[in-house]
C-alpha cells in the first residue's frame, strides 16, 4: 500500500518504464457534490500498487504520469474515474483508451461491466463484494484491498 509522499514518487518512476498503466479508483460519493478519493489502483503490467490518497500531499509524481503522453492510460467506464482525478488533480489523463468504450464498438452493450469482460475473455470470475465498501474508513479491510 502506498501511504507516502515518496513511496509515490518511488512508484512513478518505476512506472515510466512501462508504455501503458491500468488506472481504477475507489471513491465515496454521498452527501458531496464530488466523489471522496478512497483508493486507487495503479497495476503496469507487472506490478499492482494500492493508493491511499488520504496520505499523499505531494500528487506531482502521478500527475506527471498522467500527463505523459508516452504513457497509455487505461480505464474501464472511466468518465467518473476522470471526474475524480479532475477535481483531486485538476487533472485529466492523456492518452487514455476506455475499454467499456472499446467493448461498445466490438457491439457489447455500452454499459458492460469490467466483471462481466473479464468472465467472458479470460473465464475469471471477480468477486464484486467489495463495491459498496466505505473506501474512506481506515484501517481498509483486507477483503477490500
């Protein structure tokens, strides 16, 4: 789990080694007109580094990832992941390829989930318990990360 100024900057910069990144947040959306960042998750092909951004201060390392063109950005049903990174960042991923989007011209239905891709291609089957999870309560609870 990544909790520090630099253990985040030490992930960015394991991460230029790498031409694209997979990108999901956690977030809690209730009584707030914005989402609440929770969690992100950040996986390079290789590795999957867990966020917790209620102790980062410093987000310029992930924001120069984000920003980096040389860098792909993949997200599935990204539009509220983008509103988070957004308002968290003032920031908006660039280049970014959308899978459910991607899904939606192989003609999956526009709001096909990740789980239900996953199943289908890979036989997998994700366990989608935790969705509901207060991603702002902390300790988090190991089932949720």
């Amino acid at each position: 789990m990544i909790t520090t100024d630099d253990a985040l900057a030490s992930l960015c910069e394991a991460v230029r080694a790498f031409p694209a990144i997979a990108l999901d947040t956690e977030f809690v959306r209730t009584r707030t007109y914005y989402p609440q960042l929770g969690l992100i998750q950040l996986f390079d092909g290789e590795h999957l580094a867990l966020i917790d951004p209620l102790g980062i201060t410093d987000w310029s390392p992930l924001k120069a990832i984000l920003r980096d063109p040389s860098i792909t950005k993949f997200l599935h049903a990204g539009s509220e992941d983008l509103e988070v990174f957004l308002n968290v960042f003032a920031n908006y991923h660039n280049p970014l390829i959308d899978t459910q989007i991607l899904a939606a011209f192989c003609g999956r239905p526009m709001s096909w989930g990740f789980a239900s891709m996953v199943e289908e291609y890979s036989g997998v089957t994700l366990d989608k318990s935790e969705s509901r999870t207060d991603w702002l309560a902390r300790p988090l609870d190991r089932t949720s990360v």
